[in-house]
C-alpha cells in the first residue's frame, strides 16, 4: 500500500518552520510500515531548506520514505508532464483528516487489520464485526405482503 505521511502536526508536533517534539511513537510506527513493505511518501507543505530538515529528521531516525512530496522517488517535471504536488496514494495519514489523528498505536492497528473509523468506533461501543455483518435490514410495510 502507498501511505502518504504529513510532517507537522503528524509525525511531529505543528511547531512550523521549527521541527516541534516527535508525537509519540510517530518513527516507530512509519519504521514498522515501512518493514511491513508498504511505500511511505512524506507529503508536507515544507520545501527547499525546511524540507531537507524534515527528510534529514525522519532520517535519522530510521525513516527512509519511498519518494518526498511526489509519487515516486524519480519523477519530475520533465519526466512527467503532468507532474502534480498531489499525490497520489491509498492511504493519507494526517493531523488535519476528519476526526483528528488516532494515536500512532491506532494508526499502525488500522492499517495492519485494514480498519476503517467504522470499525474503531463499533469496537468501542461494543458492537463486534459479527454484529454489524448480520444485521437484518429495516423491514417497510410493503416488504409483508
């Protein structure tokens, strides 16, 4: 799977330009998807010097991404005349996603076991996926005849 990674607010607190404190967990978990074989692209407003900061961070800390703020590590403007800042990939982890950002714990879970919210938010209230699964639908007045 791709997964494309935000920086700030994501893997590390939003302290822009500055690199804020890793969130917990954070390089441990994108180590563990990345020896899971999936492709981690980082995708971030960040360009120039603050972005080699950021690629040099993640670095050092054993995160090597598969390509920075484009789809794959060779594409450019000339090989791709369509070459857009838009990435293109599966999975986008976030801070500003609908709902917020999961702890990383949650994130790797949902990404392993291919959860939705859905079925964070089922867990939580009790429901199994046994349940969801075999529900009987509503049944209208005009399905008893």
């Amino acid at each position: 799977m791709t997964i494309a990674v935000d920086f700030d607010g994501t893997i590390v607190e939003h302290k822009y330009p500055e690199i804020g404190q890793e969130r917990p967990f954070a390089t441990e978990t994108l180590r563990m998807l990345i020896a899971d074989r999936h492709k981690l692209i980082l995708w971030t407003v960040r360009e120039g010097k603050l972005l080699e900061e950021a690629v040099e961070w993640c670095r050092e800390r054993g995160v090597e991404f598969y390509a920075v703020n484009k789809d794959y590590p060779e594409e450019t403007v000339d090989n791709n005349p369509y070459f857009s800042r838009k990435v293109k990939a599966d999975l986008f982890i976030d801070d500003c996603n609908l709902g917020g950002l999961p702890d990383w714990g949650t994130i790797y879970d949902m990404v392993k076991h291919h959860k939705k919210w859905r079925h964070l938010i089922d867990e939580a209230a009790g429901h199994g996926h046994y349940q969801r699964q075999h529900q009987h639908s509503k049944k209208h007045w005009w399905n008893i005849f």
